[in-house]
C-alpha cells in the first residue's frame, strides 16, 4: 500500500512539528537543525 502526495505531505508536517518543539527545546543541536532542513527540503520538493 502506498502513500498518496497528500499524505506524504502531511506526515512531514507532523513530524517537523515535531522536530520544531525538540529544535526549541535544544537549540544549540546541529543534528536536529540538519534533520529540520532534510525533512523542510522534502515538504517543499513535494509541491
């Protein structure tokens, strides 16, 4: 079974949310900048 787009989309959505409460708590974690950008890159490629 595989995803649609929408779908897709709105698992990135949810998991930046995600990353962006952990990046707040932790803002000084490079890891989790970069996983940011990663999963930021793929939300807009999708489009």
């Amino acid at each position: 079974m595989s995803m649609t787009n929408k779908q897709f989309q709105g698992f990135i959505r949810l998991a930046l949310e995600l990353i962006e409460k952990a990046v707040n708590k932790t803002p000084d974690n490079e890891e989790l900048l970069k996983l940011r950008d990663i999963f930021q890159l793929m939300l807009e490629d999708g489009n």
